[in-house]
C-alpha cells in the first residue's frame, strides 16, 4: 500500500515556486492531507503553500511511510541516508542520475524505490496526488515508462471523459517495475481499463497483462521500436525475419490485449472499451448526410469491421434510407428524436455488433440554443440503448465539447471529433472479441501442451554441429534420405537415388557461401571441387524432394531477450528476407494456433489449391510448427531452431535444411559459420 495509499508522506524539496517540482507534489500532496500526514521539507524552512516545513526529516516526530525526492540528484544520497536512518520504507525518485550505489542501499534496506526519472504518481481512490500536472478522476488505469507520454495520455483521457483512476510512472524501473504496478492495477477497483506505455519489457509482463484481462480489465499498451538494428545483427533468417514489434504483437494476442501506435489511439480504444468491447465486427452506421455516412462505412471496412445488409429495419424514420449505412436524409434535422430511434432499431435488431452516429448531433444546441434541451434529451436516450442492450455505440461529432456532447461520455457513449478516430477504435475494440476465443481456446490446450513438452525436455538429443546432427535433434520432422560423405568413394558407394543435393555439413547459408549443389545425377564432380574450394570436411549427400505442387516456407523458432520463446512461420527459400511475409507467435503454440498463424500468412492461398493443384498437407505442417516451438521452449540450451525451406504439399511437409543455434553462441572468428541444425556455432 505504500505506492497506493500510505498513511503518512513527505515531500523533500516543497517549493512556493510554480517553476518547481517541488511545488506541483506539494500541492498535490495536499490534496488528500484529509486521508493522511502530509509533511513538507525544506531545508530553508519556513512556509510552504501556506503550510508549516521543517528542514529535515529527523525533525519530524514519527518516520513518514513514503518520501517524495523533489531535489537535484546530488543532494539525494544524504536525504536517503537520513531517510532510511528514521525508518522510512518508501521512495518516489524524481530526478534522473540518482547513484546506483544509493539505489543499492534503498534496497538492502528493505524499502522500495518508485522510479528514479519519474513523474510521480496518482491514485484517485485514495486521493494521492504525487505527481506533476493534473488528472481527472475516472477509469482508466495507466503505467507508463516515459512520465511525459504518461502526462499525455491522461491529458487524452481527460479530454475524452473517461479520466484516470492511478496512474504510475515506472521510470527506470530500478526497483518498482512495470509488471508490479500492473498487477496492482488487478485489485483496483476504480480501474476498468489500462493503458500501457513500455520501451522495454521485463519478465512477467505477458502473465501481468493477461491476470488484468483475466479481472474484466482490457489492456492497451503503446510502445516504440521496430528494431532494424536487431534484425541486421540476426544469426538466422528467423530473426532477421521478427522485428520487436511482431514479438510484441504475438505477446499482446497471447495476453489479450492490443497495441496501438499513438497516446491518442490509446485513449480512444480505452474510451470504447470501458463500456464493454463489441461482441463482434458486424458495425451499423447512421447519419443524417449520405456523404458522412458512406465515408464512415468506407472506413469501418478498411479498419477491418463488416457493414451487412439490415433486415430489421421497421421502426426507422420514415424517409430514412432501409441499407446500411442508414441515411436519416433529413429525418433527424426534421425531429432530433429520430436519431435515438435510429439507433434504437439497430441495437435491439440484431444485425449488428456495434453502431456508428456520425455527422452534424452534438451540433444542434450550440447552433440552435432552443434545440440544446431536446438534443440532450436526446443524448440521454442513446446512453440508455447502449446500457441497455449491450451494443456500443460511438459518436463522431463535428462539434467538440457541446452540451450533449458531455451528456454521451459521462453516459459511456464515447465522442471523436473525426470519423477516422471513431472507426479506427472501434475495429480495435471488435478484435477483443476474437482475442478471447484464442484464450480460451489455449487454455483448453495448456494441460497437453504442456506434457508434450515435458516429454520432448525428456528426450533431449545433445547438441551437437552439424546438418545430420541436427536432423537428429528434430526426430519429428520428416528430411529426405541422407547420409554423410568425406570422399569420393562414399559417394560412389551409395545405395540413394538421384537427382541430389551435396552440402556442405557444417556451414550456415549454404547457397551464399557455395556449399550447396543441387539437380546431381553424377555428385562425384561437384563434390570434388567442392571440396577444393571449403577444405575437407563433412558433406552431405541427399536425395532431392521432387514432389510437385509443393509450397516453400520457413518455419523458425528463437528465444526473444523480452518475452522468452517465440516461433514463425513465412514464406521460404533463399528470397525469404525479400517477400518478409511471416506470422509469429510466443511459443509454445498448439496445432489449433499453428493453424491460424499459416491462415493468417498473405501467401496461404498457395496452400489450399488453386487452378486445380490439390491442397497441401496443412495439418501436418501445424503439427511441425507446434512441436518446434515446444521443443525450444523446453530446451533452455538452444537460441534459435530453423527450417528453411520447409517444403509443404499434398502428400506431407518435408524439410530441405535447418539449422540450431546453442543459447551461448561465441562470437563469429570467420565468414564461413557453422551450419547446424543442432549447434551451430555461429
């Protein structure tokens, strides 16, 4: 409680000088000195905002339960000393610079360190206000890493009616973490929706999330970086393949939550959310301009929502248009009681999951001031339909701040000034909706997946390097036929059939480093000059998988540094990094999941037969994906598992090269790397 509600603060550093911190969390100290001690300290004594200081906190009779270090860093280390010397548990760190050593001794001590390079924190449940700026109370949770965006955010929140409930700034998360003042979140009961800023992702924010979600409290997070440098540094395709961002997608579908790119785009989807997310993507659209109302059906489809075609039409205006969008052409204008019987059809019809108003309401009464009072009315009657069945209903206004604009945010009703704010939220919002089919479907699975990757932990192969080592590892996946050869007259002596390939053993990227031939009927020559230009060695002699009507993929697994084992799957062969057409996933996944992620892949309609070719195998390219991303996530020696290509048709999925990395993996001492699907030593 000490972040949420302590009994008694001190603010180090108060300050009449509006110009200072030092004066914003003093004031905002005050605010709740009805609930607890509030003490100011200044080293100039004197008064504070009209209050009493001291000059230090052993002057104060009993040890406050949380400091505010509202001073420059370099006075911290003796505030801390003597704030740790009378007892205190509790630090919020303002200022950036703060000594690693001071943080040191704030721990060993016991006490907890909100920050340091924070903006503070707010409460609205218990009237703590230790922050900089201002903050309208409501519902909406935030935890933010950048105090600033933070600030912006609840600025949106406020702008939007919705407010905040608590609002944590983490800083540099030297103690208190992100996933800590989430998962008080979980227990707030003025909290109904967070928003999420992170740059960085420490452990257990995936499982933080989803106990929020778990609760009835959706999760919009807004983070930064698509790790371009990362991926040039890549060992393998998989991970030149995944930005952070794809990382962080697969980890917010996995918790149900949802990204968003911007602190405006946050507030929006929080502000739809908090009246409950649409149970599907089917959307109506009213307005009393056939211009608006198409325009907004046009965007409702980009966003990814359906505009059907209504039936249960009886009960609309008469001269109102019977499609969808709905046309009040005038209607509204004529009797602004219209509007709501508008909506009313649509809500209690059935047809759709969500309602769009968009156009001149919310207008009337600023233009019109004997019309406010209808209008309002009006406004009331829209929240009620929305509460009353269950069926969002979201607002583009061309009015901002207007009487029955306030009567539909305070009524849940969100309002946006563009349509494309309006749209974009909502298509967010209906994706809730199938996020939580996939829980529930995971969760189903989590009892056999886990056994399934109990065994393979069980059955570990040892890592070793090598192509036909690692063939080894992964048992599960069907190779062609293969056998090692060091001279000619191992080759001579082979009981394969042709055409085949020759590889060379141990490298990585065999086509880039001339260790692969392909199409051999004779393989004695190849390997000769081979064998000239890399040196003597291991080679591989393979039968070539001529099947037809096969599809190339890749599928990868790797650990992410953030958020543990993830697996892919993509387009493959050697133009992989070109097409960049993938989906990822944390891993481990389940077939059921496996499936999806090839579905959702632009290329999978290669996969289901087109021009007459017969569907591939997909069933058992899910099973292959699922038990590569078990197998990583059981085996905490390996970085990075990777088939590419992987060739997928009718008749099955057989793997043409794979390669595995070790999770210490020394650095490169040449250009030629070690090719391994076991270990590569790359």
């Amino acid at each position: 409680m000490i972040f949420s509600d302590p009994a008694s603060v001190a603010v180090v550093g108060a300050s009449d000088d509006p110009a200072k911190w030092g004066h914003w969390l003093a004031r905002g100290a005050l605010v709740g000195h009805d609930r607890r001690a509030v003490h100011l300290v200044n080293r100039g004594g004197g008064a504070v905002l009209g209050r009493p200081t001291v000059r230090s906190l052993s002057e104060l009779d009993e040890a406050p339960e949380l400091v505010v270090l509202a001073v420059p860093a370099a006075h911290v280390p003796a505030v801390v000393d003597e704030a740790l010397a009378v007892g205190v548990r509790g630090f919020v760190g303002i200022p950036s610079g703060i000594d690693d050593r001071v943080i040191g001794r704030i721990r060993e001590s016991g006490a907890r360190l909100l920050g340091p390079n924070c903006l503070g924190v707010f409460d609205a449940a218990t009237s703590l206000h230790l922050a900089w700026g201002e903050f309208q109370a409501g519902s909406l949770g935030v935890v933010s890493q950048s105090g600033q965006v933070g600030l912006e955010i609840a600025g949106f929140a406020a702008a939007s009616g919705i407010g905040i409930s608590r609002f944590v700034s983490v800083g540099n998360q030297a103690d208190v973490t992100a996933t800590e003042a989430l998962l008080d979140l979980v227990s707030h009961d003025l909290t109904t929706v967070v928003g999420v800023y992170l740059e960085s992702f420490g452990p257990g924010i995936v499982a933080a999330m989803s106990a929020l979600r778990a609760a009835g409290k959706p999760v919009v997070l807004l983070t930064v970086g698509s790790s371009v440098a990362a991926r040039e540094a890549a060992l393998t395709h998989t991970g030149a393949l995944t930005s952070s961002l794809d990382v962080v997608d697969a980890a917010c579908r996995r918790a149900c939550a949802r990204r968003v790119s911007t602190p405006a785009a946050l507030v929006d989807l929080a502000a739809v959310l908090t009246s409950g997310a649409p149970r599907g993507v089917r959307v109506g659209v009213i307005s009393d301009s056939g211009g608006q109302g198409a325009i907004a059906a046009d965007l409702a489809v980009t966003a990814g929502l359906v505009v059907p075609t209504l039936t249960a039409v009886d009960g609309l205006p008469e001269g109102a248009s019977r499609r969808n969008p709905v046309d009040l052409a005038g209607a509204g204008e004529r009797d602004l009681v219209n509007y709501a019987r508008a909506v009313e059809v649509l809500v209690r019809g059935g047809e759709v999951d969500s309602v769009v108003l968009s156009g001149y309401f919310g207008s009337y009464g600023e233009d019109t001031p004997s019309l406010a009072s209808a209008e309002v009315g009006v406004a009331e009657r829209i929240c009620a339909l929305a509460g009353e069945t269950g069926v969002p209903v979201v607002v583009h206004s061309m009015r901002e701040g207007s009487a029955a604009v306030r009567v539909l945010r305070a009524g849940g009703v969100p309002v946006q000034h563009t349509i494309e704010r309006v749209v974009a939220a909502l298509g967010d919002a209906a994706r809730f909706g199938v996020l939580e089919q996939r829980s529930v479907r995971k969760a189903d699975h989590a009892g056999h997946q886990a056994g399934r990757a109990a065994r393979r932990a069980d059955q570990a192969v040892p890592c070793r390097p090598g192509y036909l080592a690692a063939r080894d590892l992964l048992s599960f996946v069907d190779f062609p036929r293969a056998h090692a050869v060091t001279t000619a007259a191992d080759i001579e002596a082979t009981e394969l059939r042709p055409p085949f390939a020759l590889k060379a053993d141990w490298l990585a990227h065999k086509s880039e480093h001339g260790g692969v031939e392909l199409d051999l009927t004779d393989p004695v020559p190849a390997f000769e000059k081979m064998r000239a230009r890399l040196g003597p060695g291991t080679y591989v002699l393979e039968e070539m998988d001529s099947r037809r009507n096969t599809v190339e993929l890749i599928i990868g697994a790797r650990r992410d540094h953030s958020f543990g084992p993830v697996v892919l799957v993509g387009v493959g062969g050697i133009h992989a990094e070109l097409v960049r057409d993938t989906t990822v996933e944390l891993a481990p996944v389940t077939p059921a999941t496996a499936r999806e992620m090839v579905e959702r892949l632009t290329s999978a309609p290669l996969l289901s037969g087109r021009r007459g070719e017969p569907e591939a195998d997909v069933a058992q390219l899910a099973d292959v994906i699922a038990e590569m991303s078990e197998t990583l996530a059981a085996r905490p020696d390996l970085q990075e598992i990777e088939l590419n290509p992987v060739r997928v048709g009718p008749d099955g999925v057989i793997a043409v090269d794979a390669l595995v990395i070790p999770a210490r993996v020394p650095e490169p001492q040449q250009d030629v790397l070690l090719r391994s699907r076991d270990c590569a030593a790359r």
